[in-house]
C-alpha cells in the first residue's frame, strides 16, 4: 500500500507509526482532522492479518470520528489509533506505556481513549506516561467505563428513529436484532429488554453470547443468520462494514441502529438501504455517546453535564431524519452535510493546530 497516496485520498493531516522492540508494540496513529479541535479517537487492539489492514482500519475509523465529533457539536478533531496483536494475549505494562510515550510525542494534537480490545484499566497505564489519555477510571478523575453511555446514546437515537416511524418513541414490543454483544452492545440490550422489547442476538465470541442470554434471557442465531431476522431494527454492534451489497439484500427490518464505527462498507450503501425504504441512522451519529463523554473529562468530568448532552442525541438523530426527508436524500448523506458544514464553517479559526494546548 502506497501510504502517501492512502493519506491524500481522504484528506488526513498525520500518520504516525510507533513500535517498541521490548513489548512488540506496534500501533499506528492516524489524525484526520484538527479543524474544530484535537483529534479525540479511542485505541482499537485488534490482531489485524497484515499492516495494510491495519492502516485501513485506522484511516477510515480516523475519518469517522472527524465526522463524529464535528455533527455532535464538539470543539473536537478526528483521529484513531490501533495497536497490532491480540488483546488476549499480547497486553503489558510495558506496552501501554510505551504506546502513552507515543501518544505524548503529539503534544495533545491527538488525545486516546478506549476502543475495541481496550479498557479503562489499559487507559490508565497510558496515562502513566501522558496527559492526553481519556476514559480513565473514577480513581483517576475519569469517567470510568463508557460502553454504558454509548449504549445510553444509542438508545436515546433508537426512541428518535421509533418516532420518526411510528409516531411514537416507545420501544415495548418492538423487535431487534444485535449483532454483537461486546461492552456496549450487551449495556444496549439491557436497556431493550428493560424497555421491554424482544431480542435475538449474534457474536462471534461465545462467551459473549452465553453471558447475554444468562444475564438477559434473550435468543441467540449463528452469525450469518441475523441479517435475515424478521425484525422491527438491525442494530450492528460488532466491527465495521457489515452493511454491504451482500448483506442489505437480507435484511427484513425497518431500520438500522446499531454502535459499531464504519457500519457501511461504502457510502453507496446508505443508499441501498434507502431504496429498500429501510431507515438508517447513521452511525457516527448514534454512537457518539461515548465520544461526548469522555470530551466532558476536558472539561472536569461532570455526569450530570456529561449525560444530559448524551440523551440531547435523542434530537440530533431528529433533526438529521428530518433534514434528509426534507431534501429527499438518506440520512447519512444529511448527516455528512451537516457535518461538513459545521467543519466550513468553525474550521477556518485554527486552520492546522500546533497542540492540545492551542485553544485560538
């Protein structure tokens, strides 16, 4: 993979590799964007089949945050990290601090927190070692874990996208495929279940799949069988792209909701979803519960403050429905707009950003 070329293509400001012969730490940062802010994006730990996925990964997770932060309303870049191995097995003291040395070189231009294959725990090791590490534990003066605020977020957008359809948030009844139960998609289904709606779900980690129907009595399909559930939502929950030209043919709901980053393998697919009358909301939209949360730790971490701007998804997911029926183009095509609007038109005030510091 010509990397120059990847970085051109879709507009990233830095690509910065790290290793540590120690540890075996190999991470990639990406930051897309410093238009609005720092670029804020968790670490992914994921044991990639080669570098050039892993740079796929990253870039494109790197944008999504960009569009993330920037439709959220938040004075916040877009960036990304991933770490190479297996979180199973390949987690030390020594690796996470090593990678919090990495991340200190930026100087705050790009600020970590949790992802898939991370915890609060793994983020208080990198903050050892720098300052621009979020999502750390309540001891630290963190907000501790924020799957259950993600999964709070997208809730608050699975009642907006019921309104819009049904003239009505409630969602008692109603019918929902998971796919994924990790930390936020299992924190989703208790909110569903304690909704009383009805759930079937899919993992490919049976562990998963076994606490979830202890801990909440839901009903479990092998993998490639939850695309074809005769639901009321498909909620992608798992890592991205599983909405694409091969699964949306599939799908028997009404709408798509779900946490998972990158959730269409390309953008044509938000339009084969429309032309399947099946309502998307976009997903850097619904899941940046966790984004706004740990953004609130900037700030001195406040839960009241932090939750009241997650439930305010409820009406951003609203207006981006309202705003796509309005100029008859699919959600995500609005959410994009607005996005990029808000970049035009707050961007120019710190054209490129010299550190987390740079305020002006």
């Amino acid at each position: 993979m010509l990397v120059f070329d990847e970085v051109a293509r879709e507009g990233h400001e830095q690509i910065l590799y790290g290793y540590d012969k120690v540890s075996g730490l190999k991470t990639i940062i990406a930051i897309h964007s410093t238009a609005l802010g720092p670029a804020l994006g968790g670490t992914r730990f994921f044991p990639y089949k080669s570098e050039d996925e892993a740079l796929d990964d990253v870039l494109r997770l790197s944008k999504g945050m960009t569009y993330k932060a920037a439709a959220a309303g938040l004075d916040l870049g877009g960036g990304k990290a991933v770490i190479i191995g297996d979180p199973m097995e390949d987690k030390s003291e020594r690796l996470f601090r090593a990678y919090g040395r990495i991340v200190d070189s930026l100087q705050g231009r790009y600020i970590t927190a949790e992802d898939v294959g991370t915890t609060t725990k793994d983020m208080d090791l990198v903050r050892r070692e720098t300052n621009w590490a979020l999502g750390n534990s309540v001891a630290l003066g963190g907000a501790g874990d924020p799957s259950p605020v993600t999964a709070r977020g997208l809730f608050a957008a699975t009642r907006a996208v019921a309104k819009k359809l049904w003239g009505t948030p409630d969602l008692s009844g109603r019918k929902f495929a998971v796919q994924g139960v990790g930390k936020v998609g299992s924190a989703f289904v208790q909110l569903l279940v304690e909704s009383r709606a009805e759930v079937v779900i899919t993992d490919s980690y049976q562990p998963a799949i076994e606490a979830a129907i202890s801990n909440y009595g839901v009903r479990a399909v092998e993998e490639d069988e939850i695309f074809n559930q005769d639901t009321d939502f498909f909620s992608p929950c798992a890592l991205g792209g599983a909405l694409n030209e091969d699964t949306i043919p599939l799908l028997q709901c009404e709408a798509v909701v779900g946490c998972a980053n990158n959730q269409l393998a390309t953008e044509k697919d938000a339009q084969r979803l429309a032309d399947r009358d099946i309502l998307y909301g976009p997903d850097f939209v619904v899941n940046a519960g966790g984004l706004i949360n740990v953004y609130d730790e900037l700030h001195g971490y406040s839960k009241t403050r932090a939750l009241h701007r997650v439930d305010a998804i409820y009406e951003a997911t609203l207006t981006i429905l309202d705003t796509a029926e309005e100029h008859s183009i699919n959600p995500n095509e609005a959410a994009m707009h607005v996005a990029e609007q808000r970049i035009n038109d707050i961007g120019d005030l710190r054209r490129f950003r010299r550190s987390g510091h740079d305020r002006n």
